[in-house]
C-alpha cells in the first residue's frame, strides 16, 4: 500500500509538471516468482529437506527529460509472500531507492551522471545489474560519458561512507567498497565491439594494529564480440592485481562463446570459461582466485548458482565447458544448456589429489508472451555433483539436487507525456 501511495503521489506530481516537462514517462514492474529450492548453491546434506517460497519484486520508474537534463527515479518493494500478517499495520519491507540519479548532456558529446545507478557494461561479467536478484543492484556514483559516433568513454568514480561521522571511525566500512573509479572504452568497427575495462576497488579492513587501511584491487581487461547474420562470437580477457585485507592478488579469467544459427529458429552456441584458482595444498598468502566482482553472475556458470554467487571466492577456481541451445517459435522460447564443470586447481582429501571434475548441471527453461508486457517463465535445473563437489560444498551428491521456478513478469508503461 504504500509504494501505490508513493507512486499515486509522483503522478500528480508529474501531471502538475506536465507543461514544463519535454518528455515524461512512468513504468510499473510487477515480478512474483515462486521457487523450489532442493540444492541450490550446495549440495544438499543428509537430513536437509527442499524449502518453497514466492518472492516479488515490484517497481515503480518514472523518467523525465527537459532540454539538457534527464532524471530517473526508481521505487523498490522487495518482499517474500506471507513475511507479514495479513492484518499488519506497517511493512517491515519498506520502499527503497533502487534508482535515482540526474544526468545533464553538457553538449552531444559529454554528459555527467550523479546518484544511485546501475552500471552495467558489455556482457555483465564484471559490472552488471543482477536483474535475476529481485533487489537488483546499484551504485552511488559519480560518471561522466563522451559519446561520438561509434566510441564511447566512461569514467566513473564513487567513495562510501556508513554514516555521517563527526570524528574518523575507529571500525572498517563493510557495506560495501570504501571507493571505486573505473574507465571503460568502446568501439564499434562494422560488425565488431571492441571494449577495454580498468577498475580499481579499494576496500577497508583493520591490520594486526587496529589500524583502518583501504587495500586496493585492479581488474582490467577487454572484451570483444562479432555478429552477423549467421555466426556470432565474444571473447572475454581479463586479469586482477594489486592487494586485498594485506594480501597480493594475481588472478586472471578469460571466456569464449561461438554461436551458429543452424536455423532462422534454432541457434547453438558453445562456450568455455575459466576463472583462475588456488591450490589447495599451496601455503602462500597471494590470492590467485579471479573474482568476477560485480558481475551478473547468475546468468554464467549453471543457474543454480554453485559458483561465485555469494559463494566459491578464493577457491580453485572454476573450468565450465557448455552448450547453449535456444529455439524461439512465435511467443515461445526454449532454452537447454548443459554445464560441464571442473576445478582448474587442486582439490585435496586429506594427503592425496582428488580428481578435477567436479559435476554436470543441466538447465532448462521456457517462456511465452501473454500479451505485450505480460512474460510467463518457468525453469527446470539439475546438478549431477561429484565426490570433488561434495568436498568443497560439504553436501550429498548421491541424492537429487534440483530447482523449479515460476515467474509472471508485468511491465505496463501506465503514463507517457511529450
């Protein structure tokens, strides 16, 4: 009830600002979705019983834009059905500011971007929204765009703090990074994107003396993809240095993706991945582990997110070989990918080496058009573990590991003035 007041009260608003306003548009985005969780992330262990729930997202965007200047603002409801009673008298969910930045084009080719926004770059592998996530993800930042032709350049700088302090904390910030400043470059060349990413992380931490000291992280790399109108490829390289919490970082990730429509329909994509790792028998303090820091995750690796969501960092890294199969027919949309995975580092059980595969994850998952704005989706994913995985997840491959999702996607425009 109180994002419908939020958003009933930023009409009037508009519709009041109407004649001043060269373009104004509002968007509702309504996104329930209901899961079967029976191995998702870890193996299942013995005595673990499978859990079900129905998690919504629902949004409120309204964009505006006069002359020069462009505001974007995002109201956010994150909730699980039934986390409150139904004769409650507050939300403990709350509304939150998923987005809500202002961008002035100082001319056609440079413009400034201040506030909470998403950053999302190329094929999301290192920044990227996390849409699957219903809370999303964004930043506070600060960017400056130049923008010509077939090139762009990005600079974008961000410093967190966890309040307004009087005096320096004597505790390290946690939240988040303590600051972030990256510069990103693309060209398009004919039927090529060619983009080149450096960004540096600082994040806090307390030494031995108590001392608060921010530690900074580089990841850097490139990016390329091709299309025409058969054959389609991308190539992803990238590395990490500098130093996390006092320890040297040297790390490196590199993916490929080739894909062919065989048909006007059907289209097969084959794809690698390798994200460095460490040992587990090495007894050095450096982090070799590649950590795809802000990416989208949960659209590489399987979807049952086994691998750095939330989980797998400094570890052994990751080997996942697949095949992505995509048949679209009028409104309908089917998706198969089957994951083969393997650690790229040692696993040890007690003295001795165990071997490196690590499992097969089979996804599926389908998805038909109601009507315009109207999506119904559904997925079906199994992981076929090993006596690796169940080493590093501490669960019980012999049993099923599995996960069924539904999900009704709604996003009317319900407002629009030029």
């Amino acid at each position: 009830m109180k994002l419908l007041k939020y958003i009933y009260l930023v009409i009037l608003l508009a519709m009041n600002f109407e004649a001043f306003a060269q373009e104004l548009d509002a968007t509702i985005q309504l996104r329930p979705r209901y899961e079967y969780r029976n191995g998702i992330k870890s193996l299942m262990k013995p005595g673990d019983k499978p859990t079900s729930f129905v998690s919504q997202r629902s949004r409120f965007n309204l964009n505006f834009k006069q002359d020069k200047l462009k505001l974007k603002l995002t109201f956010q409801n994150v909730r699980t059905w039934g986390d409150i009673a139904t004769t409650t008298q507050s939300d403990k969910n709350g509304i939150a500011l998923f987005e809500v930045w202002a961008q002035y084009d100082f001319n056609a080719n440079w413009s400034s971007r201040m506030g909470r926004q998403v950053l999302s770059y190329d094929n999301q592998r290192i920044l990227g929204e996390i849409d699957w996530a219903q809370q999303g993800q964004s930043h506070d930042a600060l960017l400056f765009s130049y923008h010509k032709k077939n090139n762009q350049l990005d600079l974008g700088f961000a410093f967190n703090a966890n309040t307004e302090n009087l005096i320096a904390p004597t505790t390290a910030y946690t939240t988040n990074y303590k600051s972030m400043q990256y510069a990103w470059y693309h060209s398009k060349i004919n039927e090529l994107n060619m983009s080149l990413l450096f960004l540096n992380t600082g994040f806090e931490y307390a030494n031995s003396s108590t001392d608060l000291i921010v530690d900074y992280k580089q990841t850097y790399g490139t990016y390329l993809s091709f299309k025409n109108t058969k054959w389609d490829y991308n190539l992803s390289l990238y590395g990490q240095s500098g130093k996390s919490s006092d320890k040297n970082v040297n790390a490196f990730y590199a993916g490929l993706n080739l894909g062919y429509a065989l048909a006007t329909k059907f289209k097969a994509t084959l794809g690698y991945e390798f994200l460095s790792g460490k040992n587990q028998d090495d007894t050095s303090t450096s982090i070799k582990s590649f950590s795809p820091i802000f990416g989208t995750n949960h659209a590489f690796n399987g979807y049952m997110d086994y691998f750095y969501v939330g989980n797998h960092q400094n570890s052994v890294g990751l080997q996942d070989a697949f095949l992505k199969l995509n048949y679209t027919e009028n409104k309908w949309q089917f998706n198969l990918t089957p994951h083969l995975f393997s650690a790229p580092n040692t696993v040890m059980d007690g003295a001795n080496k165990m071997d490196s595969y690590l499992g097969t994850e089979i996804d599926f998952t389908i998805s038909y058009a109601l009507q315009k704005d109207v999506v119904a989706s559904a997925g079906y994913s199994q992981m076929f573990g090993s006596k690796t995985l169940e080493k590093l997840k501490i669960g019980d491959a012999s049993t099923t590991n599995n996960w069924i999702w539904l999900m009704i996607s709604i996003n009317p425009k319900i407002f629009t003035s030029k």
